[in-house]
C-alpha cells in the first residue's frame, strides 16, 4: 500500500570517486544538472555525499583572507583546522560529507522523507543489504508520491483498504478524492472497524487527507450490559 523507496528512486546514479578531483565533481553537478552526488570506493560502497554547498564553501573559504586572533582558544583552534582543511581540498575525499545517511530499499518513502527532514538533507543514497550503492532518492524522487491522481488514489482505497485488508463486500464503501482528500460514505458492520479503515487510508500514498462519514450496525467498543439477573448473588457458587 505504502510505496517504498526502492519503488520511487532514481537508478542511474551519478557518482564519484575518493581521488575524484574538486573541479570534476563541479563538472559533473553542472553537466547532469544535480545539486549532489554519492562518493563511493573501489567496492561501490557509500563513503560520504558532496554537494554544491560544499563547493560553495571551499570557494568562500579560499576567498577570504586570512585574519590573526589575537585570542585562540581550543575552539578557534578547531574551527580554524577545518576551515584551513576545506581551504585545501583537491578531492572529493577532502570535501565530503561523512559518514554518508543512507536508506535502504524496502524502506517506505514516508520513513526516508522524516529522515531528509530531521537530518536537513537533499537526498540519500541507497544501498542494498552489503551497503553498495543501487540508486539514489531525492526530495523530488518522493516529491512523486503526492502527484499521484485522485483516480489512482481511490483505487487503492478500494483494492487494498477496504477489499484486501477490511474485506468488506463491494459498495459497502463509497470512496471519493478530490485533490488527494479522501472521504468514506457507508454503514460497517462494528464500530471498531472505523478507526482501522481511517488509519489505513491515510497510509495510501498521495492522501492528504480523510474525511470520516462513516457510520456502524453494532458499537463493539462499549462492553456488554450487565443484566439485574447477573448481579444476583448465587450462594451455591460460593466458596466455602
């Protein structure tokens, strides 16, 4: 139901290498038209991601002329280290970031957008179960999920909610989308199954929003009246 990274990634990937040189990682963003890229070594393994800011950075370094403290505490000392280190770099290797945020492809797309969000991060590299690069997943890679059709849409609210996972008969709901808002029409059998199909049509990709109209034959959730006749005190069942 929920789409994965696998499904949405991209495949053909552009790469670079450790000794790949600064200038080259420049020539292949400005070629492919990407804002960054995974570097990988001799195994295709996923050492690090270098990016425009990156480059943007060392230029801006390189351009500044160097200033004397008067004051060098263990802080400037460090942050002096790692901007002399970046004023420096000639390869890839020098520049990246590291270690890389990799995804994995059976992952759901949904896990890889909180991971972009809470890392602050453009895009990630995916690698299979030996950590190899396969592809990589961009914010627009995952951009796609939301372009989906209302049509699309609730067809999969039909098939995989409320037939394959509710097994409810056919037309028992009546499923209508407009710009990715979902609303639910009809009458189930207890009242427990309303919150179950409203959780999983919200996992339906592209679905930004469910509206409940949904009503219920039998309210299970209440529990069963006590009748006068269960309270009557039997002594011939107590124990002695």
């Amino acid at each position: 139901m929920s789409r994965t990274v696998g499904e949405v990634m991209t495949r053909e990937v552009v790469e670079a290498h450790r000794e790949t040189s600064v200038k080259d990682v420049a020539r292949l963003l400005d070629r492919h038209r990407i804002s960054g890229l995974p570097v990988v070594d001799h195994d295709d393994k996923v050492v690090g991601v270098i990016s425009e800011t990156d480059l943007i950075r060392r230029q801006a370094v390189c351009s500044v002329p160097g200033r004397g403290q008067r004051l060098w505490t263990p802080t400037l000392r460090r942050s002096a280290r790692r901007t002399a280190a970046v004023a420096r770099a000639t390869r890839a290797q020098e520049l990246m970031s590291t270690p890389a945020i990799t995804v994995h492809p059976e992952q759901r797309v949904e896990d890889a957008a909180r991971i972009m969000e809470r890392r602050g991060v453009e895009r990630l590299p995916v690698v299979d179960e030996e950590d190899r690069l396969i592809g990589i997943a961009t914010r627009r890679d995952l951009l796609r999920v939301f372009l989906r059709t209302d049509e699309e849409i609730r067809r999969d609210v039909i098939d995989d909610v409320l037939t394959r996972a509710l097994c409810l008969p056919p037309r028992t709901v009546v499923v209508s989308v407009l710009d990715g808002m979902v609303t639910l029409e009809g009458r189930l059998e207890h009242r427990s199954d309303i919150p179950l199909a409203i959780q999983l049509t919200w996992r339906v990709d592209g679905v930004v929003g469910v509206v409940n109209s949904l009503t219920f034959r039998i309210d299970d959730t209440r529990p069963p009246e006590q009748h006068d006749s269960d309270s009557v005190t039997r002594p011939w069942l107590l124990q002695r």
